[in-house]
C-alpha cells in the first residue's frame, strides 16, 4: 500500500533562517506531487506541484521554492524565513495522469519567531 | 472569482439534524470532484468522491450539479463525531494535475 511521509511535525525556526522539509513516497511510482500551506483558520494554498523528476509549477509568488530530486522526493525549501511563513504545510500525492483523489502527509507545523 | 468557493460557516447544529453546504466552481470544465473531511490540527482525509449521478456513503450523500457548477454534500441524522472542517476539492480537466481545494466549511454539531 501507499504511503506518505513528511518530516518534521513541527518546527519552530527564527525569521531569517533557512528551511528545508521534506515530503517521500512509497508504494507507487510517477505519482503527483504537492506542496499546500494553510494558515491558522483558513483554506489549503497550493504552492506548488510536481508531475515528475525536476518538473515543478509554482503557484504563487513567494519566499518558498520547491525541488523534486528523485520520484519519490519533494522538497519545500527557504533561504531565509519570514515571519508570514509560519502555517502548516501540507505535502500531498495523487496517481498520474488519472483525475484522482489527493492523500496527505501529517503535515509540518511550522512557527517562524 | 476564486476557482472554489465554500460557504466557510460555522454551522451550528444539533446532534441529530440534517445539514447539507454547497461548493461552487468556475471552470465549467472541471472533471473531478471530492469531499474531504479535516480535523483540527490534522491533515485532510478523503470523505468521498462525487459521481455526476450522485452518490451516497451512509449517512452522506453527495451531488453534483454541473450546470450550476456547484457540489453539495448532505448529513443526516448527524453525530458529534461529524464536527471538523469539510473540504471541497476540484480538479480541472485542463490541467489534471492541479488540486484546487476550497477554503472549507466549519460544521460543529452539539448535542
């Protein structure tokens, strides 16, 4: 079966310092690959998504940039935190090329202080 | 317009009662439609998928109305375990890959 794996539940890191989280798949191949953030009572913002090795479309503009090193692999990273980055942060997967459903990570708390 | 929109709620109800929220979408072209179901401080988990014919899992029942552009889910005879954040989700045929989320529907269900 498939499994998702996001790392760390949560961190609390000062403004100006980087970032780097950490997302990995197992049991499927090719799979869909997605970044979400949420603020503190509000919806899911897609930040960006992968549909393979190196291909990343990025929805908004920010502070946060995405790289996807291996399959399996999705990386949510910062060169230095601002204190709007502070949320939780959601990887996901789906299986490609088929309309299908997202399955989340736990999810990273992040708090930037 | 965003691309998903919820009524964000609280909805207030009584254990027991039926409650039912909408989701409207503006790409007349989407393809797929889920309901998810988000507790407090956890991660989103799938509730159920929406067939254009309509669909039920026991208690909830979900529709799809694509003239209207919107979806619907439907909870009868509610628990106190149905409280959480309830999330539509979209997925645009023109770019399959993209996941639009709605921003959600707060349901809390007293006794």
């Amino acid at each position: 079966s498939q499994t998702i794996h996001q790392w760390p539940a949560t961190l609390v890191q000062p403004v100006g310092s980087p970032l780097s989280l950490e997302c990995t798949v197992e049991g499927t191949s090719n799979p869909n690959l997605y970044w979400y953030r949420q603020a503190a009572g509000r919806g899911l913002q897609l930040l960006f998504y992968s549909v393979g090795i190196g291909q990343i479309s990025s929805e908004v503009p920010q502070n946060l940039s995405a790289s996807r090193p291996q399959d399996r692999q999705f990386i949510l990273s910062s060169k230095k935190l601002l204190l709007s980055d502070s949320g939780f942060y959601l990887c996901a997967w789906s299986v490609r090329q088929v309309n299908t459903e997202a399955f989340f990570g736990q999810g990273t708390r992040l708090t930037v202080v | 317009r965003k691309e998903v929109e919820q009524d964000p709620g609280p909805f207030n109800v009584p254990e027991g009662a039926t409650v039912a929220f909408n989701c409207t979408y503006s790409n007349s072209a989407s393809q797929s439609f889920f309901w998810y179901r988000q507790d407090c401080r956890k991660e989103p988990k799938l509730l159920m998928s929406v067939y254009s014919s309509g669909n039920e899992d026991g208690r909830f029942t979900a529709q799809l109305n694509r003239a209207s552009q919107y979806i619907s889910l439907l909870i009868r005879d509610s628990k106190l375990s149905d409280s959480a954040t309830y999330l539509c989700v979209v997925i645009p045929y023109s770019s399959a890959s993209k996941i639009i989320f709605g921003s959600g529907t707060r349901l809390s269900i007293r006794p």
